[in-house]
C-alpha cells in the first residue's frame, strides 16, 4: 500500500488530499490533453483526479495497517 499526497488546483487555490493505493495509472486522450490520474486498491479504481489540475507532491509506501 502507498500514501499519495496530492495537491488538486481547485480555482485560485489549493486543496490537499491524501489517498492511500496499491498503485496508480494514467488515462489520456489521444484527440484532447485531458486526462486522469486513477487510483486502485484490490484491483479496483477507488479514486481519479484530473491529470492537468493534480499535482502527486509526494508517495510513500506504508505498512498494511493503513
């Protein structure tokens, strides 16, 4: 399991979240720059964020307990 502690341009500022994930994948599309950052636990997308709004300040791997 992994900690991503990510920063999400909301407006004219910044809000903070933190997700905890096996992993992470990125989805794009070929006509337009949007996209999206999907999290996964037990194979399964339990959160997405827009790619050009998200910023992963950082990921850290973490003990099972979490």
């Amino acid at each position: 399991m992994n900690k991503y502690e990510l920063l999400i341009i909301v407006g004219d500022r910044l809000e903070h979240h933190t997700v905890f994930a096996e992993t992470f994948d990125t989805t794009t599309s070929a006509s337009t720059s949007a996209g999206f950052y999907a999290f996964y636990a037990d194979r399964k997308i339990i959160k997405c964020y827009p790619i050009d709004r998200t910023i992963i300040a950082s990921i850290e791997e973490c003990d099972e307990s979490f």
